[in-house]
C-alpha cells in the first residue's frame, strides 16, 4: 500500500490561486472603471472543484457515512451561515442600509443548500452568490455519503454512475427548468475527475515530474488563453484544462513540498473565507470608490483577502477547532483538509 501524504502543499497553494482567479474576475466585472472583465478568472470555481474531489477521495474514503457528513458540514456551514446571516440583516440599496431585502424562504433555502431560480445573475443563486458552489457540493457531498452508507466497497462505482448519470441527464434538461440544468451541468464531472485521480495516486499510478510539468504547463496555458471556450459544455471548455493543472500539481507534490512556502499556504488555508466574503468586500469597496483610485484592481483585491484573511483568522479558524474539539476526533494521521 502507497503511503500518502497528510498534506498536500501543492493543492493548498493551487486554492489559494484559485481564490485569487475568482476574486479578480468579480473586481473586473462588478466594480466599475477596472477595464475588461478578466472572464478566465471563473475558472478559479473548476479548480476548486476537481480539488474537492481529490481531497474528498483522499480523505473521505475510509469514513463512515456519519463522519464523513459530520466533517463536511463542521467544515463548510458555520463561515457560510455566518455570512448569509450578515448579508441577509445588513442588506444595501444604493449603498444603504437597508435591512432584510430577501423574502425568508430565500434565507431558508441559501441556509440549507436548497438550489432556487433567484432571478439574479446567476440566476440559480443563494443570498450569498458564491453559495451556488456550495449547493453543487453539497449535493456532491450527500453522493459520497450516499456510498459510504449503501456500500463503502463499492463507493468508486456508486459515485462514478451517480455523477456521470446526473451530467448525460443534464443534457437533455431545457433551459426553462434552472435548477435542474443547475444541478445537471457537465461541472458536476469535475467532482468525478478529483475523484479519479485521487483514485489514481491511491494506487501509485501519477505520472513523473516531466508528464506532469507539461500537464501543468498545458492546462496553465489553456486556463489563460483570452480566446472564449467552443463547445458551450462546462467541463470540456474549463474543466478539462483544471484537470490538467490539479494534475500536474499533484504529481510535482514531491517536488513542491520540499520547501513549505508560507504565503501560498495561507492564501490556501483561507481561501475558503476569501472566496465567501469578497463579494461582500467588493460591495463595501464600491460604496467607497474614492479608496480604490488610482490601482483600482490592485488594491480592490488586496482588500478582499485581507478581508478573507481577517474572516479566516478570526472566525473560521477558532470556530472550527471549537467544533472539531466538541464533536470529533480525528486521528492523528488524517489530512488537514478534512
């Protein structure tokens, strides 16, 4: 049997990039005066999704159905409801305070993960709009559960039919039902590619420096290449090149673990935060435009992250740990990601 890493460095520095994308994508697009929109920074959401099935597998796999879900959600819920809670009292209109502007079922649906058609941009989104990635993990999640709980042995194969299933479905769903195109996209393979690779370095079968240079190389290239994506299908357009930089990464993990980088390991420790409140963190900047002049992208996102950083440092982290301490106890040799 392989002996795996409790960590990953190079996945950690790979969230924190992917934070970053998508933190500069919306300061493009959103705050006014920064130029053109740098679209390609979406791209950050498909990393972070082929990440979480790596990290899934890795960690998740030998679970039970109970701990497994108990895990995700100590994880994932108490950042995200917190910051739903926030936005959802201290709502603004035209830069003012204005209270509750979301009907209570909509708080309702976002606090529970419950995909609705919002009306919005993007239409199937949460009151915190990031929210729409947790909604996918989540059902995500509950599949993983799903097969830990019905056959653990068999937990490859259930997850595999489930989510390729789900995209062939999606297919065929017209654009007039958006919340079962929403959770039918082809970005659901993303999950199922994470989860093969890890699958893939359990059995010792990762390609060596070189392969996996180029893979990086090459899905770097493709992340970045300003011409807009043919086929109109999620996962062959970004998907395919995050699977190619997640890989590359993972297979020069020996290589880039050698030297513990501390800024992009931060950056990925609290990217989670980062990507939850820089939207909140754009809203407050474009209320404000005098303090962005005259680097408005520059400084606009390093406002976000040390706003993220500020979140991680002083809620995620501490609350976290208190809830870990309360609920679980993870032995000593499981991954950090969990």
């Amino acid at each position: 049997m392989n002996t795996l890493p409790n960590t990953y460095a190079g996945v950690q520095y790979l969230r924190g990039v992917a934070a970053l994308m998508v933190v500069i994508f919306h300061v493009t697009a959103i705050l006014p005066g920064t130029g053109p929109s740098w679209s390609r920074g979406q791209i950050g959401v498909d990393l972070f999704f082929v990440i979480s099935g790596f990290v899934m597998w890795i960690s998740g796999r030998h679970l039970s159905a109970a701990g497994f879900a108990k895990r995700r959600l100590l994880r994932i819920v108490p950042l995200y409801w917190a910051v739903t809670l926030v936005l959802y009292l201290v709502s603004t209109d035209g830069g003012r305070l204005s209270g509750p502007t979301d009907p209570p079922i909509d708080l309702f649906r976002s606090l529970f993960f419950i995909a609705y058609d919002s009306g919005n941009v993007p239409r199937v989104s949460p009151i915190v709009s990031p929210g729409w990635t947790l909604n996918l993990e989540m059902a995500f999640y509950a599949i993983f559960t799903l097969g830990l709980l019905v056959q653990p042995k068999r937990l490859l194969a259930i997850v595999t039919l489930c989510i390729a299933g789900i995209a062939v479905v999606g297919l065929f769903v017209p654009d007039t039902l958006p919340v079962a195109r929403f959770y039918t996209d082809t970005i659901v393979l993303e999950f199922l590619a994470g989860v093969w690779l890890a699958r893939l370095v359990t059995l010792g079968r990762m390609p060596g420096p070189a392969v996996s240079s180029v893979f990086l190389i090459a899905g770097t290239l493709t992340v970045l290449w300003p011409i807009a994506p043919p086929s109109g299908l999620r996962f062959v357009d970004w998907g395919l090149p995050a699977v190619l930089v997640v890989t590359g990464v993972v297979g020069l993990e020996p290589w880039l673990s050698r030297k513990k980088l501390w800024l992009p390991t931060l950056l990925g420790d609290a990217s989670y935060s980062i990507y939850l409140t820089h939207i909140t963190s754009i809203a407050v900047i474009a209320i404000l435009p005098e303090l962005v002049a005259p680097w408005p992208v520059a400084i606009s996102v390093v406002f976000c992250v040390v706003i993220g950083l500020g979140a991680f440092w002083m809620f995620e982290r501490p609350v976290n740990s208190l809830l870990r301490a309360l609920f679980e106890a993870p032995p000593a040799t499981a991954p950090r990601y969990s």
